[in-house]
C-alpha cells in the first residue's frame, strides 16, 4: 500500500500542501462545460452577434424607406376618401337657381359625368351671381373612391370638352385646404368665353364652369365653393 502523504514532510519547501487536482476531473461521459446547451432564459439572454444585428438593422432600415414611401399615399386616400357633396342655398356670395332651365342644364351634365367618372352619388346645381346673371355658375361632382384623382379628373374635363367644345390651356391649380389635385381650362360657346375649373381627391370628382370670368378669378371662385359644399366624415 502507498504511504500517505505527510501533511508537514511532504510541504514543499515556503509553499502549501499538494493538491490532488484528480479531485478536479471531469467524470467521463460528460460534456464539456462549454458544450452544455443553454437553458431558454440563457439563449434569450445571450448577446447578438455582430452579423445579426447587421441584418437585422438592415431589415428595419429597408421597412422604414418602404413605409415612408408608400405612407403619404395610403394617408391621403384614408383622409379623403369619405367624402360628402351638397348644394347649400347660398356659396361663396351666390345664390341657388332652381329654376327649370337651369336644373335641366345641369342635370345633363351630371348624368353624363356619373356614367364616365363610375360615381357613387353626383350632384349638379346652378348658382346665380346677383349682380350679374351672365356669370352663373354651373357645378357638377360626384363621390366615389376614387384611386387616380388627376385620371378621374381629365377623364371629368374630356366629357365637358366634348359637350361644350375644346377646351384650351388646361392647367393644374392650386387646391386649396382640402387638397387633390385642381385644373382649369377655357372655352367658348357661340361668342360667350367661359373658364372651367374642377377638382379631383381620392373621394370626390367635381366641374365647375365660369361664364364670363378670367381663369384665375374662377380658380379662387372654386377654391371658396369648395370648402362650403364639400365634407369628409
């Protein structure tokens, strides 16, 4: 039998007793320690790598831009597209005409302007000018949703060239508050000139035409009729 070591013969010499570092082995058949696998709440916990957070940032970067693009579109068609029209007594400093005549003219541009544009409701309505009856106004629109408002409105402007004449200079507008997209053009019918105005959002398609008044003038004209005959909610 081997002798035992002797805790005071067998120091070495201003040191400490030996360690029997068998005491220390891992027991075979065990794994590594560095080769256990993590418990769930470690996993969770354990740092990202240097290369997951680089794809990972990359995908947030790349949804962002995406988000940001299409964002002010899908805003613009949520905020317009319930959109109401009506035909209040008085607009803009003018006056209702319910008279037969004037119905009459309006109502035929207003059925022709639902069946191209696809509305859901339309309206049309005439609006006399005190001081001037020759400066009426004529107003047709409808609702819908309406996903190319600019389309929507050349498509509008086509039918009333083709009813009224050519219709000259067409040019985009400021809108106003209430945003879309707005054109006005000139025409004329026998000797009277005539400017014509109308709007387009992702609700509503309106025209509107000036009898003797300059393009500028019915442009504000318009913007001013706008706010009081159109609603969203």
């Amino acid at each position: 039998m081997a002798a035992l070591p002797h805790p005071d013969r067998d120091r070495p010499e201003g040191g400490h007793p030996p360690v029997d570092v068998s005491a220390l082995a891992v027991e075979p058949g065990l794994p590594p320690a560095d080769a256990v696998p993590l418990a769930p709440d470690a996993e969770a916990h354990r740092p990202w790598s240097r290369r997951r957070k680089a794809v990972v940032g990359g995908l947030l970067a790349t949804a962002v831009i995406a988000v940001a693009a299409a964002g002010p579109t899908a805003w613009q068609v949520i905020s317009q597209r319930n959109a109401t029209l009506s035909a209040p007594a008085s607009v803009a400093g003018l006056t209702r005409d319910d008279s037969s005549n004037a119905t009459d003219t309006v109502d035929y541009l207003r059925a022709g302007l639902a069946a191209d544009v696809r509305l859901n409701r339309s309206i049309g309505v005439a609006y006399a000018d005190g001081t001037d009856r020759r400066r009426s106004v004529l107003l047709v629109g409808g609702t819908a949703l309406i996903w190319r408002p600019e389309s929507a409105l050349d498509e509008a402007m086509k039918l009333l060239s083709d009813s009224t004449g050519t219709l000259n200079g067409i040019r985009p507008v400021a809108a106003g508050r209430l945003g879309g997209t707005m054109k006005c053009g000139s025409t004329s019918i026998d000797t009277t000139s005539m400017a014509v105005c109308g709007w387009a959002d992702h609700g509503s398609v309106a025209l509107a035409m000036f009898p003797g008044r300059a393009v500028d003038d019915a442009a504000a004209l318009l913007r001013r009729i706008r706010v009081a005959v159109q609603a969203r909610g």
